[in-house]
C-alpha cells in the first residue's frame, strides 16, 4: 500500500478506530456493520458518537477505493450501511 496520498496516510496512522484486519473484504455486510459498531462503541479515541464514527469509516473506505469497487462490492457496502443504520436504531 502506497502511503504517498494523504488516504494511504490516514488509513497506516489513524486513531479513528481499531478496526478488524480485511474486514471491508469479507463480503458479508451483517459482518462489516456489526465489526464496525463493535470497533466505534469500544474506541477511546473516537471524536464522534459511535454510530458517526462507523459510519464514517464505512463512508472513507468506499471513497478511497472509488473506482476500484466493482458492483457487487459497492452493493455490499451499501448493504453494510443500512445493516450499520438498523443496528443503531437510525
């Protein structure tokens, strides 16, 4: 991973979340959310309420990968957001 771009940078040194190894690469959005509400709930570092914190986490990694996401994998991230949005009551 090339840490030249400030997003390469973000993702090797952020203290957002502590985030499970490959998880946006599991291809199962009940996954993704529930490790990413577990990652935002127990974070100390977090500036934001947890469901904010996850979903923005969610939102930078599809970002970054941008046009490297095919469909399905877009479609599961999409997934993952309303999985993320039910388990917080949102």
């Amino acid at each position: 991973m090339s840490t030249t771009k400030w997003s390469g940078e973000v993702t090797v040194h952020s203290n957002a979340l502590d985030l499970e190894k490959d998880i946006f690469k599991s291809g199962d959005p009940d996954k993704i959310a529930a490790s990413l509400k577990h990652s935002a709930e127990t974070s100390q570092r977090r500036k934001s309420s947890p469901y904010r914190s996850a979903m923005s986490m969610l939102t930078f990694y599809e970002n970054r990968a941008g046009k490297n996401l095919g469909a399905e994998e877009k479609n599961v991230l999409e997934k993952a957001k309303d999985k993320l949005r039910a388990l917080f009551g949102k």
